[in-house]
C-alpha cells in the first residue's frame, strides 16, 4: 500500500502545481512540473531512491518560486506538502522492507500513516491560521513565538520518534 501512496503522492504534488502554473498562463513550467513528475515516478519505479531526495528539493523550490509568479498559494502548500509525504513515504517503505512478519509491518505502517497525517493536517491548519489571522507583533514578541515553535514541533518530532 505504501507504494502506491508514494505515486499518488507524487502525482498530486505535480498535478497541484501544474494546475496551478496552467491558472497563471506560464505553460512552459507546467510542462516542466508535469514532465519532472513523471520523470519521478518513472525513477522511483525503477528503483531509484535518490531521485526522491533530489525531486522533493526541485517541488520545494518550485513551489517557493510558484508562490512569487502569483500562483494559487494552496496549490504551492499542498504540491509541497505532497512531495514531502512522497520523499517520507518514499524512504519508510525501504525501512518497512526490513521488518520481516507481516502483521508487525502492517501495525507499523498503519502508524506511520497516522503520524504522517497529524503532521500534513497540523501543517495546514497553521497555514490556514498564518493565512487568515492578522496580528501585530514586535520583533522580540516574533522571535519568542519562533523559538516556541521550533520547540514545539521538535518536541511533537521527537516524542513520534521515541513511539515508533
């Protein structure tokens, strides 16, 4: 099952931004998305795990660089987000692999799949608050709520880690 998470993973991170440059009228970078999308899952399919790491990095740069040619900022998240549960998924099914009793890998995936949900699902419902609320803050105000983030979010990293 994870396999075919990782594809349509793949093919939803490309798609979101695809779409989103075909919004905009710049058609030559939604046939680069496409084609760098199928050129992913065409490497992935053949075995090829670096290609996960290298294709995370362009959809994050070109989800950076969607954000300021004016594309839908919800498709750059969620082709972002996307190729981010793709590379995890990616490098967790080679983990799984190692486990040899069937009904241990299935528990641990179903796991897996949960903590990866809670993350995406956290990581949209603080963009939609970034998004939507305005608030005022001075700059020493900003860096506390910075370091208490980071904080938090190594906290919830590490204790899903100690879990698994």
């Amino acid at each position: 099952m994870t396999r075919r998470l990782v594809y349509g993973f793949i093919l939803l991170a490309a798609a979101a931004l695809a779409v989103g440059f075909w919004r905009v009228e710049l058609v030559p970078a939604m046939l680069a998305v496409a084609l760098a999308g199928f050129g992913w899952v065409f490497f992935h399919a053949r075995g090829a795990a670096w290609i996960s790491s290298l294709m995370f990095f362009v959809f994050a740069l070109a989800a950076v660089a969607a954000i300021y040619l004016d594309v839908n900022p919800w498709l750059s998240f969620a082709s972002l987000s996307a190729s981010l549960v793709a590379w995890d998924l990616t490098h967790f099914s080679r983990r799984l692999a190692l486990i040899g009793d069937a009904v241990d890998a299935k528990r641990v995936e179903n796991a897996h799949f949960g903590r990866v949900a809670l993350v995406v699902g956290l990581g949209a419902l603080g963009y939609y608050v970034t998004q939507t609320a305005r608030v005022n803050l001075t700059f020493a105000s900003a860096g506390v709520l910075a370091f208490l983030v980071v904080w938090g979010v190594s906290a919830l990293i590490s204790s899903l880690r100690k879990r698994e």
